[in-house]
C-alpha cells in the first residue's frame, strides 16, 4: 500500500509555524505531535476547534498518526452538534480555549509541551486513510458527509502548490478559519506539504492582518477571501508588501484584484473547488475570466451538469457550479454562478432545501422559505448577500423565529429581513416558482410595504 | 452621560444602521442590549464592515490585540465608549 508523509520539511530545523514571532522547527512540530497524539483521549472521531493555527495543525496531524478522523461540520450550532454525535457518538472536541461553547466533552490542548528531545522520524501514512470527514447541508435537512483520504489530500494540496509555484520555503498568515475545506487545504496542509511555514495567528481586523503579514519573513504569502480583501484595501492606506497573494469562497471582481496586485505588490491567484472535489482549479484574476484546472483534472459536460475527474478526484464528482468550458477544452472554463439550490455567503455553503427544511421544522411555522436575491451589486459578487425570508407563522413573533433559527443554522444565513405573509404565492402543484418569490421580495423592498413585518 | 457622549452613540448607532443596511431605526439599538449574536444578530461580517466605517469615520483602526474585541463588541454603549477613548478625528 502506497503511504505519503506527513510533512514535506525535509531538515529538522526547517521551519513549520511562525508564533510569537518565532519560527517552529519541523523537530518540535514532529514532538508536539507525538506528545499530543499520546494525550488524546478514547474516541475516534475528533472536532478540531483549535483557533490557534498552529495548535491546529498538530491537533489534525496528531488524529492522523493515531488513526482518528477529523469531523468537519458546516456550523457549530446546537442541531448540527446533536447531527454530530448521532453519526460519529463518540466525538469528542479538542480546544485551545475555554468554554468553546459546544455540547461534547472537551480535551484542551496542553498549554504546555515539552521541548524536543531527539530527531523523531517523518510518519509515513497510507493514502488510503480516511483522515476526515467533512458536512455539507443536504438537502433534507441532514449534514450529508464527505470522507477525505490522505492520499487525495495530499495530491490534491500538492497539485496547489506547484500551480503557485511554491517550490522552497516561504511564509503564510490566513484570514480564513482551518476548519473547512479550503482553511484545511491552503493554510494547513498546503504549507505541511510543501515545505512552507504557517502563521499561528487568524488576524481579524485590517490592520491586525497587516501586521501579522509584516513580521513574516519573504516569500510570504497571503490566504483571504474577496470580503477580507475588500475590507482591508479600503480600510488600510498602507500595506506591506507580499509575494502571492490567494483568494477563494467566492468570485473576486477583476477591479479588486487589480486594486490588490498594486497595493500589496504581488500576484493574486484565486482558488475554485468544493467540498466534494477539493481543490480544482485557479485563474490569475487580472490576467482573465478562465478559469485552467489542476494537473490532471479534466471536466466534461453532461446535460446541464459538469464533472470532475483525473487527478487527486477519485472518482468523477458533479460540481455545485454553472460551468462552461473555454472552446470545448476540459482544462479551461468558465464560472457562471451557482446552482438555484445552492447559498455561498461569507465562504459558507448551504443549499435552500437544507435552509427551508429547518426554517419549516420550527413549531409554529406553517410555511416558510428563504429567498436569495438576485441583485449583482458588489456584496452579491463577494458573497456576503443575505437572505431573506417569508413566512406563515400566526402566533410567533419575528424574535420567536429568529431565535430558534440560530438554534439550527449557521448566524450567516439568518434572514434580513424576515417578513410574514398570510400564504406564500405557491403554484398548483405546491412549488414556489422563482419569479413569484422574487416579485414577493420587489413588494417588500417598496416603500409602500409596512405590513410585512412584526 | 454628557450630551457629548450622547450625541456619539446615535451617531454610532446611525453608522451600523447604515453599514449593514439594518432594517431598524437607529434609535431602536438598546445602548445594553448585546449586538453579536442574540440581541441586535450581527456576525463577525458585520463586525468588519463596522470596523471599516469607524476607520474612516474617526481615524482610527480596531486591533484585536489592542483590547478585548468581545467587551468592545458586546454593546452600542461599550463600542461608543472605545471610540470616544481612541478616536482621532
């Protein structure tokens, strides 16, 4: 059986992490790791909320060596939480802060490790391990899982890096959370896996995002997002230089890239993939629309429905997305949005069929929907639209609704606003067809609407 | 309170009505009630675009490591607060 290593640091004292200002030698990477995988307790199924990138990673790679699967759930919300332990009952989470605010038993991770002694070998693990698992919002209201094999994982991060061109070590500090698909592959196992070093920190605000880029050493890399980017070059007037820039979760506007190549000097690569597929593909935003796929990875049409082969792709995987290929080639495309079903708001998916199956499981709901407006204003194009939605609910108050809502989907998907009507405009055969939800969205946003609302 | 003091948290609560295209009239923020989560229901997208708009509004930039984000974040009151303390314009 085939096996990958763990990390692609080849010398001991290459560094893996920068905390504190200070770099974190692959030698004590490797320790921490055997420390922490010693010290997990019993249970095969780990959440990761480490916040700390750093502790983040020895965390997974800690589950890796011991043969445990890292869950990787949509949302943390109470509902998806009882999902969690109804699939995998003997989850328990890991956390480097207190009261992460979740309903499982909590390992914390050691505020202290020891110093590394001798030179630990590079664990070799089978590519045919599943190492995580990761929840998409299905569509019938179940968290529907995806497992994820190291060695699909590591093709998959390694393919990446070549595609930038991250052949010696360099540095990267990221602005999204580890702990989804993307977080996992470009800010974690991407720097394991190609010898770069990751920043331990997430910066929020622009300008810790700027200082946190600033004490890296050069080539150092930026990991954000198109709402990140757009914060941060409109709210700091100086930035620091950096040597690539990367961004995904949702379409970058070619005017912000261009603004973002300038200012911070370097080139700016956006990432496309999915949960299912992984990574697949990149475009340099300023140099045109298509999109070249990965070594490897090929798509080809099927009716209205285009799929992912080749590569780290195991087996052919429809895509969540509106895709045409560039003249017939199955390495160049297009992206034309996503599918009706699907949502992207802020890097986090969901479908509406998941959205409305909680929105009408609340006691009091007769009938529900959320509606995702079609405007392409700049917030719609970097995915930070909210939805709306409309309900039947004679005896509950907007707060009722909202409140229970939080209790079953993530807050980035609550609706602005939420209205009530006395039925929805459904057609015979029970369906809401697009346009009648829209022109009930057109009536709301009219001035003239103020009984919508309580 | 001073009518100073006052004055600056309509003006913040007009801010984040605005940043966020809030569907509620400024002056229906309860100065206590929490803005994250339960209470007002802004996220950490919201926190950033408020952020942004208090930049530029009073010359000054939030930093985590400066203060504690939740307490600054928890209310109308304590973010007017950290803004009359830190503000440059």
């Amino acid at each position: 059986m085939s096996t990958l290593p763990l990390i692609a640091h080849r010398c001991p004292d290459a560094s893996v992490a920068w905390r504190d200002g200070l770099p974190v030698s692959a030698r004590q990477f490797l320790s921490d790791v055997d420390q922490v995988a010693g010290l997990l307790p019993a249970g095969r199924n780990v959440l990761n909320l480490c916040r700390d990138r750093y502790r983040f990673a020895v965390t997974l790679a800690a589950c890796i060596v011991s043969a445990r699967v890292s869950l990787l759930p949509s949302t943390y919300t109470p509902e998806m939480v009882r999902q969690m332990r109804r699939i995998a009952p003997d989850v328990f989470c890991v956390a480097d802060q207190e009261a992460p605010g979740v309903d499982l038993p909590v390992f914390h991770y050691p505020d202290r490790l020891p110093t590394s002694g001798a030179d630990l070998a590079i664990p070799n693990i089978a590519g045919e391990q599943v190492v995580a698992q990761v929840f998409t919002s299905g569509s019938t209201g179940l968290p529907e899982p995806h497992l994820k094999r190291w060695g699909s994982l590591v093709r998959n991060v390694r393919a990446e890096a070549q595609r930038l061109g991250l052949t010696r070590g360099y540095a990267m500090v990221a602005t999204v959370p580890a702990q989804h698909m993307y977080g996992l592959e470009s800010t974690v196992l991407m720097p394991l896996q190609s010898g770069g070093a990751l920043h331990a920190t997430r910066p929020f605000f622009p300008a810790d995002i700027c200082a946190a880029l600033a004490s890296l050493p050069r080539p150092r890399l930026l990991v954000t997002t198109p709402y990140h980017l757009r914060t941060l070059l409109a709210e700091s007037a100086k930035v620091p230089a950096a040597d690539l820039l990367l961004s995904a979760t949702a379409p970058l506007a070619r005017d912000l890239a261009h603004a973002a190549e300038t200012r911070f000097a370097a080139p700016l690569v956006e990432i496309y993939g999915c949960t299912e597929t992984g990574q697949i593909a990149s475009r340099r935003t300023t140099s045109g629309a298509a999109w070249q796929t990965f070594a490897d990875i090929r798509l080809r049409c099927e009716g209205e429905r285009v799929w992912a082969e080749g590569g780290h792709v195991a087996t052919p995987t429809p895509l969540g997305d509106v895709i045409e290929l560039v003249d017939a080639d199955p390495t160049r495309f297009l992206l034309h949005g996503r599918h009706a079903d699907l949502v992207n708001i802020a890097g986090k998916r969901s479908s509406l069929g998941y959205l409305n199956y909680q929105l009408n499981a609340i006691t009091g709901v007769l009938d529900g929907v959320f509606i995702a407006p079609l405007d392409g204003d700049d917030r719609a194009m970097e995915g930070i639209r909210r939805l709306m939605a409309v309900v039947v609910a004679p005896g509950l108050t907007s707060a009722d609704i909202m409140q229970a809502l939080r209790q079953r989907i993530d807050p980035v998907f609550l609706p602005r606003p939420l209205l009530f009507v006395d039925e929805l405009p459904r057609n015979a055969t029970g369906k809401l067809p697009e346009h009648a939800a829209q022109a009930l969205l057109a009536r709301v946003r009219s001035p003239m609407t103020t009984d919508l609302k309580r | 309170m001073t009518e100073a003091h006052c004055e600056l948290q309509s003006e913040v609560a007009r801010l984040i009505v605005d940043a966020l295209n809030l569907d509620i009239k400024p002056e229906a923020i309860q100065p206590e009630a929490r803005l994250y989560g339960e209470g007002l229901g802004l996220d950490s997208i919201d926190i950033l675009e408020v952020a942004l708009v208090v930049s530029k509004r009073f010359g000054f930039q939030l930093r985590t490591d400066s203060a504690d984000n939740a307490r600054i974040f928890g209310s109308l009151a304590s973010l007017t607060e950290h803004i009359a303390a830190a503000r440059t314009q």
